[in-house]
C-alpha cells in the first residue's frame, strides 16, 4: 500500500487526494501531475496560509517547499497540489465541492491545542464565505490513543484552556494518552461541521511502523509521509 484515501473526498469527482504511506512520492504512481505542489515549513503554530492566483503563477512549474511557515495551507486555485508531511502528527484534509475551495492541515498536540483545524474552518469561512455544514473533512492515519502518551504538562495546558479536555484524553496504565483524532473531530464539529461529514482514517502510525514513518517509534528518523490533496483543472 503506497497511499490511503478517504471514502468520503472519493465520492467528488474534482478531487485528486491522498494520505501517503512510507513511499513518499506515491502520487506519480497515480499519475498526479500538478503544474505545482506546495509545501510549507511546519511549525506546530496555528498560521494558515492562503495560496491565490498571484503567488501560485511565482511558482507555477516548479515546487515552492519549505518557503512559508505555516501549518495549514488553502487554495481554490485548479492544477495546484498543496501538501503537508506527518511521521504521527495528523494529517488533514479539507474540501468544499460546490466552491472547490481545499485545504490540509498538520496537527501535531501543539497544534491540536493552538486549534489548527478551527482557525483553518474559520479562514474558510471569512476569506472564502464558505458554510461549515458543507465542508467535508478526512483525518488521515497518525498516532493513535492507543500509543500516544503525553505528560502531564500537556494535560494541565488543555485542561486550563478547553472545558471539555477529559475528552481529547485517555487514561492508560495512570497515564494520559492524548487522542489526536478525536480532539480535532471536536473542534471541526464545534465551528459547524457536521458529524457525517468527517471521515475519520483510524489507522495508527506507532501501530503500523510497516506501513507508516513514526517519529514516537524511531525518534531518529527524518522521513515523511506526504499528505496531498488537488483541485483538477477542468477538462
């Protein structure tokens, strides 16, 4: 298996997307040739950037990798890949098909507490005049409850800033596990989005360490998977 794909974005035809697996450039197996794939330099913050027509013709036929800090990335523009690299963090991708506005976001437990997810809805929302309710959303493989464990500073930073922390937490063997998918499915169902529009890939990367990079299995690891999501240009 070279990438995992989400039933739900699957079922809109305008959609090219993908959560990637250890074979990192799995999208030319499908034979995904955007004229630009955007990266940028993830900082486990809460920025998001907007790509427009203006900055993706400086770029366009080339890779702009590494350029802006940021940790999520938004675009209506056609033919363009924007893309974010996880080793357990989650991956996420957003998508509203009737204005074909995308989005990916990269939330690790800092930016699971610094709301990535949220404020990537709210930019939706404000630059795009999007409806919650009609954005469709695919959290990706990443470590799961089951093997992230936190310390308790963690914890005390959730627990003074969300009423409802003791739900983003798991309690194992007296510790806390932080359960990433469930906490970012909170925060997206909390700005409007509706439950039946989350896709939710429960696949763990610390599980599969034969399927997945796990930077909490192999610290030393600089390997990435490539999380990638493409609006097509019109036939």
């Amino acid at each position: 298996m070279t990438y995992i794909s989400s039933a739900l974005l699957a079922e809109n035809d305008f959609l090219a997307h993908g959560f990637g697996a250890r074979q990192s450039v799995w999208y030319e197996a499908r034979n995904i040739a955007p004229k630009l794939i955007f990266t940028v330099k993830q900082v486990h913050g809460n920025k998001v950037l907007i790509i427009d027509n203006t900055l993706a013709a400086e770029w366009a036929g080339g890779r702009a990798e590494n350029t802006f800090s940021a940790d999520a990335i938004i675009t209506k523009e056609t033919g363009i890949a924007i893309a974010i690299r996880t080793a357990d963090c989650l991956p996420i991708i957003m998508a509203e098909p009737q204005h074909r506005v995308i989005a990916v976001a990269h939330a690790g437990w800092r930016g699971t507490y610094k709301q990535i997810a949220a404020r990537t809805i709210d930019n939706l929302v404000d630059k795009f005049a999007l409806q919650p309710e009609n954005i469709l959303a695919a959290l990706g493989p990443c470590i799961g409850a089951c093997c992230y464990e936190v310390g308790s500073e963690v914890v005390e930073k959730f627990k003074a800033d969300f009423s409802g922390w003791r739900d983003y937490f798991v309690p194992k063997e007296k510790k806390w596990h932080l359960d990433l998918i469930g906490a970012n499915k909170a925060q997206l169902i909390e700005l409007g989005v509706r439950k039946e529009n989350i896709d939710c890939i429960n696949l763990c990367t610390a599980c599969n360490q034969k399927l997945f990079f796990s930077y909490r299995k192999d610290p030393k690891t600089n390997m990435r998977m490539i999380n990638l999501v493409m609006s097509k240009p019109s036939a």
